[in-house]
C-alpha cells in the first residue's frame, strides 16, 4: 500500500519535491551540520528543532480519502473468536465469497468534537456512577467502550447508517454499486447540515449489545429520509432487506421501530420510483437515525436508559463542523465514495479507493 502524498512546494528542488511525495512534509531535508555541533548540541541544533516543530504544526489534514483505506480491521481469524473483538460476537456467520457490506454517511470528528464527545461519555459514566451511589438497591454499572479511537489510539470516523450489513457476493458487487449510484442520482439530495438532539441506549437486533447513541434532527429538506428511500430501494432491487423496514437484521436500532408514527408509503411496485416520491408519502425514520459513539456488552438497567435521556445534549457537543456530501459503500475492505449533488452533476467517484474491483 502506498503513503499518502502531499504536493510539494514548486520553490524546492526536484530531489526535495520527490522525498517529500513519498515520505510526507514533515521529513523535509534540513540544513547539513556537522557531526561535532551535532554531538555538542549548539545553535544549530535549536534552530533545526524548531523548524521541525513547526513543520509538523503546519501539516495539512489528511485527504478525505485516507480514512477508507483503514475502514476496516485486519482479519486476525477465520473464525469468529470474540476474545479477539473485545467480546463481541459476529452478526452473521462468515461465508466464502460472501462480502460484509455497509451503506452509510461517515463523520470524522475534529480535534475539539472528539474532545467533546468523550466529555460526554465521561459525564454519562459519572451521572451514573453518582446516582449508584445515593441509591439504596445500587445496580449493575454498565460498561461502555467508546468508538472513537482504535485500540491503538487512532481517532475512528463515525457514521449514519443507510443500510443493514449486508452480504453481497462477489458477483454481485458491480450491480449493487451501479443501482445504488443510479438510485442516489435519481433522489438528488445535495450536501447537507445535521443537529444533534438527544443521547439514548439502542440495542442491536440480537439484543447482545448496546449502543450509546445521539440522536439526530430531521434535516431542513428531509435529506436523511431521501437518501434512505433511495438506499433501501437499490437494496431491495438486489434482492437485500431494506434498514428499518422492520425485519431482522443486524445494527443498532430499537425493536419496535415504527411506533405507530411511520406512515405508509404508497408503492406503484417499482423500487425504482421510491426516491422521487412526496414528503407526505415517505416514512419518517427520523427517531431511528442516530451515530453510535460507544458501546458495551451488557443491557442497561431501564433507570440508566432513562438517566440518558434527559442529557441536555445540545450544551455539550456542536453540530458537526462539515456538512455530509458523500455517501460511502463498504464492500469488503473496499470504499466506493458516491458524491451527493444536484441531479445533473451526480456522478460516483472514487470507483475504488484501493484500485480493486
């Protein structure tokens, strides 16, 4: 796999521009010293500390592209070894040729949002702590890992799911991306904005894990909704189940999750015209979208899925910085990006991020 490369500077030499592709600014030649002013640590030595200080202050941020390349885990087994996965057990048996597959809207959190969100974490934990301890009858703490970093402390991007995980084939992995870029095309649903509205617990299908969630504001055009219609309609062209059409699956969202509020839609009996159809017409799925920022094991005490909820989310973490304008397909280990724009524009980039497929 090859490293990321920065432009080079057109004022340096073809040798500098050259080291500084493959390797990144901030291993830049510096000034030549001696051996004996580097063994005494003079001047010299200050300055070029300094100037590497800097350089590595004044790094751009790194291409949208390069959290696709690291999506997904190396695979440390054929089998499914939960020890391996912090205890969490695979949704769906792995079968040869069979590729876990996943539509969504990813967000990558800046410095200070991450900052926020595990600030937010820590006050759930310690909101429950506090309350376990003034009470007679104290109940199980639950756990909760949060998602935004690796094991290794790497910050993770988070997302909004538009689809169930999904098993595609291999054959089949040409034709889902052409109907869900021509589905997506046909919905024209440009960048948009997202609020945040309140903090809860959601289980997954099996009810083997829990997610602490916030919740996300319908957007001003119903943008989350359309692009929805237009996944699950490419979905189920495919022969795959749609999310939160309410069968079984995997992902995080709650077992009942119409209500009674979600309204039918009227359906002519072709997929194909689910995107272009009325507000009026369309299910709202509003209470269901959400982005998962931890997760734990264990299902909370129904006082702990009440604490959460009167969480003034809004005092504690921003809306997201960057509006959402690409809709990511994860076959596999592979990303397609599909930009969102306007009708005539629409057009899928990035076919694949690692030159596969």
């Amino acid at each position: 796999m090859s490293l990321v490369a920065y432009p080079a500077s057109d004022s340096d030499d073809n040798s500098d521009e050259h080291e500084r592709g493959a390797q990144g600014p901030a291993l830049a030649a510096q000034p030549k010293t001696s051996p004996t002013r580097e063994r005494r640590g003079g001047p010299g030595d200050l300055k070029r500390k300094r100037a590497e200080d800097s350089s590595r202050d004044q790094l751009p941020p790194l291409p949208a592209a390069f959290h696709d390349l690291y999506s997904t885990n190396a695979r440390l087994s054929t089998s499914d070894d939960p020890s391996l996965h912090g205890g969490r057990k695979r949704a769906v048996p792995h079968v040869e040729g069979n590729w876990p597959s996943h539509v969504y809207l990813e967000w990558v959190p800046s410095h200070t949002e991450s900052e926020q969100l595990f600030t937010l974490i820590a006050s759930v934990q310690k909101a429950i702590q506090r309350a376990n301890d003034d009470s007679v009858k104290p109940l199980p703490v639950p756990d909760m890992t949060p998602s935004l970093r690796s094991p290794l402390g790497v910050p993770l991007p988070l997302h909004i799911s538009l689809s169930r995980t999904l098993q595609i084939k291999t054959e089949e992995r040409d034709r889902f991306l052409d109907e869900m870029t021509a589905s997506l095309r046909r919905a024209a649903v440009g960048p948009f904005d997202i609020n945040f509205t309140n903090l809860k617990w959601v289980p997954n299908y099996e009810r083997n894990r829990w997610f602490l969630v916030l919740g996300v504001e319908r957007p001003e055009h119903d943008d989350l909704n359309r692009l929805l219609e237009a996944c699950n309609a490419a979905s189920e062209k495919c022969g795959h189940p749609g999310l939160y059409t309410g069968g079984m699956g995997d992902g995080p969202m709650e077992r009942n999750i119409s209500k009674g509020r979600a309204k039918r839609r009227k359906s002519s009996g072709r997929a194909d015209d689910l995107p272009s159809r009325s507000s009026e017409e369309r299910a709202d799925r509003t209470d269901n979208f959400h982005i998962s920022i931890a997760w734990g094991l264990i299902e909370p005490a129904p006082e702990w899925i009440d604490l959460v909820k009167h969480f003034a989310v809004n005092e504690m973490v921003g809306p997201p910085s960057a509006p959402f304008d690409v809709v990511k397909t994860r076959i596999g280990n592979t990303v397609y990006s599909i930009q969102l724009t306007s009708r005539s524009a629409s057009s899928r980039r990035g076919r694949s991020i690692l030159g596969l497929g």
